[in-house]
C-alpha cells in the first residue's frame, strides 16, 4: 500500500471524517496540520498538480481572508493565489489526501476511497 499523507484540520468535521475513513482501512496517514504548518509555495504547486485542480479550484471562498483579499478577482494569476494560500493556509480547501502520485480533495469523504481501492 502506498503511503498516505493527508492535509488536515482536525477542527473540520469532512476532515476528521476522511481520516477516520482512511484509518478504518488499516491505513495510518502521515498527517500534516497545515494550518500550523502552511506547505510552501512548491508544495502546493505540486498538490494542485496532482489534485489536477487549478489554484483558483482549491480556495474556501466563504472564509475572510478569500474576501478582504478580494479573491474574486479573476485576474490575480496562479502563482499569487497560490502565494496566498501558503501565506493563509485558511484559504485551502480541505482535506487533501496524497497517496504516492494520486491526490483527492475528501469532499465528500467518500472521496478517499478511490485511492485505497
């Protein structure tokens, strides 16, 4: 089995119930607390590559810093959302789970599923 890595917020209920999925297949995720660690600027390049999403796909729009940073705005380009979102890792949606070159964004959670089977 790969390994599995997953992005979490375990204060966000689609998160906590992702790992929950994941463990209940006998699987023990690295997990990563992005918002006390927020991944760099190449890291999330590299999970928007594999997410296979584009910058703009991966933002919460309800949150605050998505409006005071006037996200809306089609024309601030890829490299700066994805500076953003490095700076407030809020902005991320939630939860990202990698396994080996595969990603998934456990909305639904249900999601994981397809990198387990």
């Amino acid at each position: 089995m790969n390994n599995f890595t997953i992005y979490h917020n375990p204060r966000c209920s689609k998160s906590r119930q992702t790992l929950e999925l994941i463990k209940a297949n006998g699987i023990d995720p690295s997990i990563v607390l992005y918002l006390e660690e927020p991944p760099t600027t190449e890291t999330l390049s590299n999970i928007i590559n594999l997410l296979k999403l584009q910058p703009r796909d991966l933002l919460r729009k309800g949150e605050d810093e998505y409006k005071a940073l006037n996200l809306k705005d089609t024309t601030i380009d890829d490299s700066e959302i994805i500076k953003l979102m490095s700076k407030y890792p809020k902005l991320i949606e939630r939860p990202i789970v990698i396994s080996g070159k595969n990603a998934i964004l456990g909305r639904p959670p249900e999601n994981v599923l397809s990198l387990i089977n």
